[in-house]
C-alpha cells in the first residue's frame, strides 16, 4: 500500500492558491479535486490535489 501526505482543506486552498470556501463549495457542487472523509474531518491527497492541476493544463 502506497501512503501519502492528506491536507486538511485550508492547507489544500493553500497548495491551489485558492480560498477555502472555494473547496467547500466544489466539494457541495460535486466538482474540484477528490477528497477523502474521515468522520466528519476532510482530508486531500496530495497526489489528487496534482493530478487535479495537472488536468487542468492547455497548450495553446
């Protein structure tokens, strides 16, 4: 089994440049990165969170 850092959501917005209240609203909306629930705690994989931006690459 392959183990890998989780971000707590503000630590996530971090890491994305982005605010918190946006991963919370992506995640109400059923878009943005995977994330994993533990309990009522939410948690991301550092290794979703870049295959999240690396999807999101264009070449123009």
């Amino acid at each position: 089994m392959q183990t890998t850092s989780l971000l707590n959501p503000v630590e996530a917005a971090r890491f994305l440049a982005l605010s918190p209240k946006t991963l919370a609203r992506w995640r109400w909306a059923g878009k943005g990165p995977k994330y994993i629930k533990l309990g009522s705690a939410v948690r991301y994989s550092m290794d979703e969170l870049a295959a999240f931006v690396g999807a999101g690459e264009v070449q123009s």
